[in-house]
C-alpha cells in the first residue's frame, strides 16, 4: 500500500511549524513521548502511593496463604518447580 499524496508543500509544512507554540514543538519533538511518560508518572503518584500500600498486605496474605497450603499438601510451589525444570535443562 502506498500512503496518500500529502496536501501539503514543503513550504507550508515550514511556515505551519514556525507558527507553532512552544507547547506544540515539545509535544512532537523526539523526546515527546518520554517527557509525556515522565510527567504522567509523577501526575499520578499521589493514586499510585495509597493504591500500593492498600493492597500491599492483601497479596501478601494471599500469597502466604497460598505458601501454607502448597507446603500442607507437600506440593511445590510454581516457583520451585520452575527452578528445579531449569536446573535438570542445564
């Protein structure tokens, strides 16, 4: 497939990005999408913080859980298994 004819000339691709704000330039410059991660980060820091330390100690009562029960029916954990698997492959 071949893309559209673009609608556009050179020059007034030019004289649309001289227009453009500061704003509009670091939106589409390289590192865009880095600082767009970056900010997004630190914006949603204060949902990431309580989200963590809610649920911190339910998946750790749960895994733990889960530990007891595997070590009361004498079956091993997946991680066990998984790293007995690789040691008979090596």
């Amino acid at each position: 497939m071949t893309a559209p004819p673009s609608c556009h000339t050179e020059e007034e691709l030019r004289e649309d990005s001289e227009d453009r704000g500061w704003v509009a330039k670091a939106l589409t410059s390289k590192g865009s999408d880095l600082a767009i991660a970056f900010l997004c980060t630190k914006a949603l820091f204060f949902v990431r913080v309580p989200l963590t330390l809610g649920l911190t100690p339910v998946v750790a009562r749960l895994l733990q859980r889960r530990a007891v029960e595997a070590a009361a029916t004498g079956s091993k954990s997946t991680t066990a298994a998984a790293a007995q698997e690789l040691e008979k492959r090596l």
